[in-house]
C-alpha cells in the first residue's frame, strides 16, 4: 500500500470508521459497470457497479492506496449504492469530504479520486447500456478444442444470418491466431478509425474486425499476456462503431482461457453461446467443459454443432463417415442442450477459406452450406428448440 499520507489520527474520527471497516469493498462478481482510474499521487481505486432499473443496485469498490484513499472510495459507495445512476453519477469530491467530516488538505485528492472513478463507471455502465441496445444479440462461437473448425463456423454462420437479412457484426476475439480476416479475403488490409473510434471493415453483407487486419511486422510481433488480450477485446467491443446491428458474432480462440473470459466481462449480461465440437470423443468431452463455462459464467448455450460430421463426396454429394459419429448430439443430450446441426465435411470448405471466399456465398446449393442455414435459423428466430 502506498503511504504517502500519516497516520489514521491525523484526519477525522468519521473518516476513520471507513478504514477500520471498510464498506462495499472488494469486486463484485456481477455488473455491468465499471472503471479504473491511477489518481495523480499514483493511488489507483477500481469501482463496479450492478444497476437495475437505473438504479444502483450494487457497489463496490478497491484500492490499492493509503487510508484516505480506502475511506474515500468507501464513502462514495456508501453515498451512492441503492441511489439512482443519475445521482450517483453527480456526486462530487466536496460530497465524500462532507460525508467523511472532513480530511487534511494534503490527502483531499483522495476524496478527488473516488468521486473521478464512481463518475466513469456510471458512464462505463451507460455505454454498454446503449451498445448493447445498439448491438442486438451477442452470440459467443466456442470450442473447448482446437481443430474443430470454429472460425469457419462463426464466419458462415455470421454470412448466413447476414443473407437472411440480419444485419450483423463479426468480431475475432482471438488475439493470437485470428482467422476471420483470411477466411473473408480481408487480412492486411488495415483498420480504419475516426478519431479514437475503430471502424470495422465490410466483407460482403456483415461488418468484421481481427488483429488479422492489421500488417504483419514479425520483428515487432507482440507477446500477449491475459490483461493486453483484454484491452484489445475491449476495443473491438465497445471502441468499434458498429452501427446499428441484429446479430455481433464473436469468434473466440480455442479453451476457456483469457479470451472467452475477458468477453464475457465486456459484453455483460445476455450474451449467448453456440458450440462448435467434432465428432470424436475427444472433442465431445472438451465441447462438454464449453457447455460447463458457459453455466458457470450466465451465458445461455443456445446449441451445439458438430462439424467434420462425415465425408461430402464432391461429385455426388452423398455423406460418407470417416471420424467416430454422434459425439455432438451425445452431449447435447446429456447435458440438455439443442443440437443445431451436423456439417460434413466438403473439400470445397478449405478451398474457400484459403482463397479468403465466403463458402456459403460460393457454393451456396451444396447440402453443407444448406444445413448453415438451418443452424443459422434457429437464432434468427429469437427462439432454440431442440432437433
């Protein structure tokens, strides 16, 4: 903890109680506001906020400062859990310092910080409020595996919703291997911005962005840890201009690591889940741990699908099986879940994503691309019902 102020004696009694037993302390597990602010005596205090019916329902807070910081930040909770937003978002630092009776002139920036932070998560919660009103549904593509082919997955599950009529974003959540920029033909191509706003780019009747857009430098290639993949995500979320939006499809790396986690902190409540696994028993059983996330963490799992399911003959069309079937459905049913659907596999896939060409777009009469769309349906609808 830093000390740059004295001891506890040296400001009010009142003050004082709010350091011995601090109040709404510590993160709150559930909100939909938040923000973190390093004050310009180097303490850092972190707010978070539930609202409910544009009220405070919950509050709380940390710091890593002296004790007017902890009694500071304790206060503006206090003042602020169970009020309206609109007047928690007003209280300043001249309202923590009466609260408190006071406190030294030298430590009054303390006071300064809390009310700075409160203020910013009561606009951090009013800007997801209106992204996600502006966003429409956020759907999460997971796999508790890699090689499922999930990337493809969102990408033509994204261009089906969009030939539907839906408008629709795709954000790549993957930091260090994202895909979606070379299956849409898009990688390198730059991110544009206006001002501080990042504008995704257009690939064919839905918006995408992925670091994939962005020119290689491999003697500068970064080394992602857990906070930068979080900052990057938060970009991508809530620093794009999207536009007004029906479905955002959010392609996120393979586990249940950082990514996933970070999405889920960022996009708040509501967000949904589908499912990518392979036939096999291996990937069943990571798909299963997918599944087990996504209750843990409130986010409804709106199917699984399973693809690799079979061989497309190319001159036919008739599906032959090459891995182990059933593992999708198995798991659907065990853990009671929809199965969306089983997509072949088709040669002409591959070809389309290393070309950087939309499969559904190419071959949009092939049978895979024609249970794409029945998968797609399903969410279009607002409502899954198990197959």
């Amino acid at each position: 903890m830093n000390t740059h102020c004295a001891d506890p004696g040296e400001y009010s009694p009142t003050a004082f109680d709010h350091v011995r037993s601090p109040r709404h302390y510590g993160p709150l597990p559930t909100f939909n506001g938040r923000a973190r602010i390093t004050g310009a005596c180097g303490d850092t205090m972190e707010f978070w906020l539930e609202v409910q019916g544009d009220r405070v329902k919950n509050i709380s807070f940390i710091t890593d400062g002296c004790g007017p910081s902890l009694a500071s930040g304790s206060m503006a909770a206090t003042l602020a859990a169970g009020q309206p937003l609109v007047e928690a978002a007003v209280l300043r630092q001249k309202d923590i310092l009466e609260a408190l009776g006071g406190l030294p002139a030298a430590v009054e920036h303390c006071a300064l910080l809390a009310a700075d932070t409160l203020q910013a998560a009561c606009v951090d919660y009013l800007q997801r409020r209106d992204g996600e009103s502006s966003s429409g549904r956020k759907i999460i593509v997971l796999s508790g595996k890699g090689g499922t082919g999930k990337s493809t997955v969102a990408v033509n599950l994204a261009a089906a919703l969009a030939a539907a009529g839906k408008r629709v974003g795709l954000l790549d959540a993957d930091i260090t291997g994202p895909a979606a920029a070379l299956l849409l033909g898009l990688e390198r191509k730059g991110i544009a911005n206006r001002g501080p706003t990042l504008l995704p780019a257009g690939a064919g009747d839905m918006k995408a962005i992925s670091l994939g857009l962005l020119p290689e430098n491999p003697e500068e290639a970064p080394e992602w840890r857990g906070p930068e993949k979080k900052q990057v995500i938060e970009r991508f979320l809530t620093g794009t201009d999207w536009g007004e939006l029906d479905f955002l499809i959010i392609d996120c790396p393979p586990g249940l690591g950082d990514e996933p986690l970070a999405v889920r902190e960022l996009a708040g409540d509501g967000l949904e889940a589908v499912i990518v696994t392979t036939p096999q028993k291996l990937s069943a059983e990571a798909a299963k741990e997918a599944i087990l996330f996504c209750r843990r963490q409130g986010i409804e799992v709106l199917g699984v699908v399973e693809n690799m399911a079979g061989f497309a003959c190319p001159d036919c069309g008739r599906s032959t099986r090459i891995l182990r079937a059933g593992g999708g459905r198995k798991i659907s049913d065990d853990l009671k879940v929809p199965f969306l659907g089983s997509i072949p596999i088709d040669p002409t896939i591959a070809e389309c994503g290393d070309r950087g060409r939309i499969f559904l777009e190419q071959h949009p009469d092939s049978p895979a691309a024609e249970i794409i769309r029945k998968i797609a349906r399903l969410p279009a609808a607002g409502k899954v019902t198990p197959r």
